[in-house]
C-alpha cells in the first residue's frame, strides 16, 4: 500500500476536506477514484481509534451541515452500491476494486460512528437521503426530519441490506477478508446507536431494519458460522496490497484493550459473535410482530450442532470465553434440540469444565461472566439425568483447583467445589444477592442425586455449613437474612442427600459423625431445627452403632469405618426422618431481559472489537 497518513494527516487531507465541503461531488466525478484509492494506516489499538475519531471530528461536523445539500455522502454510498460486485471483488486480479470498496466501508464507518454519537437517529437516517428526499418540519431555526414511509426504497437500507449481503453471500478469502471485517465494523455502529438514546431499541428504524427488513436466518446462519470456523486472517507474507491491510486490522483486534482477547481468535469470528449477540439481545420483548427473529433463528437452530458443541469446548485447559458463554446459554435456555443433544453427550466434560473454571476464577473473571456461566450451569442441573450422569463422569487431577490436590474426583464432585467456594467467596466478599442464590439452587437441583461423594467434598460442604453458622451467630442483631437463607439451603442440601442418597454416600455419614458438633449452636434455632432434627437423626443411629463396636472407636482405619457405615446404611430406617418437599429451582429469564443483556452484550462488544466508544455521551444504563 505504501506509506499511508497519519491520523493527523487524515484531518488535513484535501480528499476528505472537498468530500466534507459545500460543493456537491457528482457521482461521475474523477474525484472518487483518487479518494478511494488513498493509503491509509489504520488504527492499531483502541486508543489509536479514539485518537482517529477525534481527528475525523471536524470533517465530520462539516459533512452533517453541508451533506444536507450536497448529498456527497449519500453519492459515496451509492458508488459502494454500484461497486460492490461479488464476482468481480473474489477475481484475485481486483486488488483496486477491493481497496476501493475497502476505502469507502471505512469512511463510511467514520462518519457513521459520528452520527450516531452526536445525532437524533433520524438525522442520521436522513444523512443518507438527499434533502429533497427527506421531509422536513420547520421547527423554529431547526430542521427535523420525517421517518421515510417506506424503509426499503431508502438508501440507508440499500446500504445496511448490502452489508449484510457482504458478511452472508461474499466468499471468505485473503482478498476479502478485510471487507468482511468492514462490513462488520459498519453494522457495529449503526447497531450501537442503542448506547446513545434513551429510546428502546424496539423503536428505533435502524433496529426495525434489522428486525423486520432484513433476512434474519441467513443472517444469523453466516455469523454463526464466521464464529465458529475460526479464520485467520491473511498474514503480510502475502504481499499484496490487501494482505497488508488485513495484517493491520489483525493487530487493531489483538491490540485493541487493556482486557485481553484470547490469540487463537480470529478478528472475523470476534465482530461475527459480536454483532449475532447485538441482534440477539435487543428488541427481545415483542415487537416486532413475531419477536425478535434472531432468537427464534438460535431457538430452532438443529443443522451443526455437533460443529458448534465441539468448538464450543475446544479448549477444555481454559475458562470457558465470555461470548461462548453468552452463546451456550442462547442454546441451552431458548433451544430445546441444542439442550437434549447437549445433555445427551457422554463427553460432557469437554463443555462443562471450561464453565466451571469460569466460575471457580471468581476474582479473574468479569462479574457478568462469572453470572451467565452460574445459569448455564443452573439450567442443567435442572434436568435429573444430568445430575445423576455428572457423578458417573470421574476426572484424573484438576489441577486448576488449587485448595487442594484432588487427584481424581466425579464431575458431580467438582461442581460441588466449584459452587461451595463459589458461594462462599459471594456471602462473606462480593455479596451480591443474586449470585450464591445461583449456586445454591444449582446444588439444590443436585442434592437428591449425590452418589459416591469424594471425602473432600463432603469436608467442604461441611466446612461451608460451619463457616456461614459462625457468621450468623457472630452478627446475631444485623441483617444476615442472606446468610440465614444460605444456611437453611445448606442444611437441605443435606437433608435432601441423606433422605435420597445416605446409603450411596458413606463419605457424607463418615464426615457428619467427625463434624457432629458444628450442627450443635444452630439446633434449637427455630429457622433451621427442623432440618438439623433430621441431620442429627443420622448422626444419632449411626453413633449408637459405633458405640456398639469399640474397637472402631479407636481404630484410624478409615476404610474400615467406611465399610462398617455402609453396613449400618442398609439398615437405616428413612422412614424416621420428617419429609420436605424435593428441592427443584428453575431458572426463569428477567421480563425485560434487555435491561441486563442490552448493557453487558455493548461491554462485551467493546472488549471484542476493537472499537473505541465513547463511554461520555453512554445513555443505556
């Protein structure tokens, strides 16, 4: 490409100064060939972008007042129409053509980008009209404009449905790479309009546009697909003007935040998830008429599923990324084929390890993150086989579980761990309400299926139990109504174990009878004695039978003692204990879902792109 300008330069350069000017540019003009073939030198960072944006601002302001009689900017647009030519842009030959269209697509974004932050929506949809197509109402010294009657005849959707067409119909190669990329970059803009009003997004025209007027399934079809195959892009090896170029934008995606984007990532997959989880994520309450026909793609989706499962736990060394998160609860909550064939797999593991690391990396991992992977989790144990299956699953040395050296454990076991330490952190640091809520329901849904728990496990279950006692009788006048609920939940955890699964878990008894006296301070408490009465019914039997047998009460040999419980279990009367209702937590979503996922999917984005917002001029809460 050769040399390109400086941002600042940018600012000076005479191309873009005429374009921004009060001198209408005809489409025929020998203009545009010199002003879309320019070297540029793209951002490397979010920084870089945010300095750029900066740069671009007074053209840009320029370009707002004078385009309203120019049109120079909607002529650009239809020169990208007019030059987008899918045939032409794959022929290896076309390196001007690509640049070209390259060029435009990044202006384009630019001055986009400016709209949308400085703008009403409806100027910004007017920008691309020339004045005598747009209506205007007189407001004193203003100008506003009306919405166009029919979207599809204006050159805004021309221009967003040709986006689309790129990133669905244009074939993936090392020429084409960098549109892809622009493409993208563009729909990202227009879609975070979002971020700079207070209206819902139901009700803005750009999102009725992607709603309504363009073709969600194909749509959703090729991001997914972008997402998952992974493409790198070409490196500068090539030689080629637009290898170059690609190799830029390569670093902007990898050097683009302080908060780091997993290297084995490629920038088309992190702006293909970033803009499928855009779409999924607005307009989530009806309209548009039938809701939002993204979700409803991701709900019936039934072709690749094998493809996606394995990409999703393509790296079980790793947390489980925070867009696949994000995507696997799209799957499990709204997708009942994706969630049957999910739980139907016998290798589970290579999913679900990952999204215990998320959740076990409580103080690495971003709150959001560390959320959605809890309902990913919770939604599963909502399901018995599962629960059942996960304690049949036996794993060879976590060795990212770092409180203690457990050289081999059941997946059930380690969920345990996970969700006890997780919960624990919550109460005593984070104290968020909602998270050891999570944890313990994912553990009630559990308990009635607990098989062959490891003795750590049962240690820490215990370990929890005694931690939360103490708080609660420490801080007897405070409020401590959500360490009194943990505790409750605790202790039916418990119970719930014993009065289904005791002659399965020795390890559980063997633990009680060495902890019996944790459950003493608590046992007249009229919150929590009716659990602990059945608690103390098992501790009770199996003490008397010990007594019987006094050379186990000086014995050390653990497995004996083992053996012996596990001779009393089968003739323990369950009958004895006091029935509760089975413990069963069902997670259920917000019913403006969008008031969570609207702000944490725009973070997200903003961690995946590249893209430098300006978080000043942010009205989504």
């Amino acid at each position: 490409m050769g040399a390109g300008p400086s941002h600042g330069e940018l600012a000076d350069n005479d191309c873009l100064l005429r374009l921004a000017g009060e001198l209408e540019i005809t489409i025929d003009d020998p203009f545009w060939d010199t002003f879309l073939t320019f070297s540029l030198n793209p951002p490397t960072c979010s920084q870089d972008d945010k300095m750029l944006t900066d740069r671009l601002k007074s053209i840009c302001e320029s370009l707002v007042v004078n385009n309203r009689n120019t049109s120079n900017f909607k002529t650009l647009i239809r020169l990208l129409l007019d030059k987008v030519d899918f045939q032409k842009l794959e022929a290896e030959e076309n390196n001007i053509l690509r640049w070209q269209v390259f060029n435009g697509l990044f202006i384009a974004r630019y001055f986009l980008k400016y709209l949308v932050q400085n703008s009403k929506e409806i100027e910004l949809i007017n920008q691309f009209e020339l004045q005598t197509d747009g209506i205007e109402v007189a407001l004193g010294d203003r100008k506003e404009y009306a919405v166009p009657e029919d979207l599809n005849e204006t050159t805004s959707f021309k221009f967003f449905a040709l986006l689309v067409k790129i990133v669905s119909e244009l074939k993936v190669t090392d020429s084409t790479y960098s549109i892809h990329l622009e493409s993208l970059n563009c729909i990202i803009i227009v879609l975070s309009i979002q971020m700079y009003t207070i209206q819902p997004s139901s009700s803005l025209i750009i999102y009725r546009i992607f709603m309504e007027n363009i073709d969600a399934p194909k749509l959703s079809k090729a991001l997914l697909q972008r997402y998952t195959e992974q493409i790198k892009p070409p490196m500068m090896s090539g030689g080629g003007i637009f290898y170059g170029l690609a190799s830029n934008l390569w670093n902007i995606l990898t050097l683009s935040t302080n908060v780091p984007v997993q290297t084995n990532q490629s920038p088309l997959s992190s702006l293909s998830i970033s803009v499928l989880l855009i779409l999924i994520n607005h307009c989530t309450s009806p309209p548009p008429p039938k809701g939002n026909p993204y979700r409803t793609c991701i709900a019936s989706l039934s072709d690749n599923l094998v493809v996606i499962y394995q990409f999703l736990g393509e790296n079980p060394d790793a947390p489980l990324s925070e867009e696949k998160t994000l995507l696997l609860y799209h799957l499990i909550h709204c997708n009942p084929s994706f969630k049957s064939f999910l739980l139907a797999r016998t290798d589970i593991e290579v999913v679900l390890i990952p999204l215990l690391r998320t959740i076990y990396n409580t103080q690495s991992s971003r709150f959001q993150h560390m959320y959605m992977a809890l309902i990913v989790l919770l939604i599963l144990t909502e399901d018995q086989l599962f629960n059942k299956t996960v304690h049949s699953i036996i794993l060879k040395g976590a060795t990212w579980y770092q409180e203690r050296v457990v050289s081999e454990i059941s997946l059930g076991g380690l969920i345990i761990l996970v969700t006890t330490r997780t919960a624990q952190y919550n109460l005593l640091k984070m104290r968020d309400k909602y998270l050891h809520i999570n944890c313990f329901a994912a553990l009630a849904n559990m308990s009635s299926q607990f098989n062959q728990l490891h003795p750590y496990v049962c240690q820490r279950m215990l370990s929890l139990y005694e931690v939360l006692s103490k708080t609660f009788l420490r801080c007897p006048n405070q409020d401590m109504s959500a360490i009194d609920e943990a505790l409750r939940i605790v202790l039916e955890v418990i119970n719930s174990c014993l009065s289904n699964q005791l002659i399965h878990n020795p390890n559980l008894v063997y633990a009680l009878l060495y902890q019996r006296k944790v459950f003493e301070p608590l046992k007249s408490h009229e919150a929590f004695h009716d659990v602990i009465q059945n608690i103390d019914m098992v501790i009770t039997f199996f003490s008397a039978k010990l007594e019987r047998e006094e050379e186990l009460l000086n014995s050390s040999d653990v497995n004996t003692m083992l053996s012996r419980v596990q001779h009393w279990s089968l003739q323990w009367p369950r009958d004895l204990m006091k029935k509760f209702p089975d413990l069963k937590f069902k997670y259920v979503e917000e019913e403006k879902p969008e008031e969570f996922f609207g702000p944490y999917v725009w973070s997200l984005v903003n961690i995946l792109s590249g893209i430098n917002f300006e978080s000043t001029l942010y009205k989504l809460n």
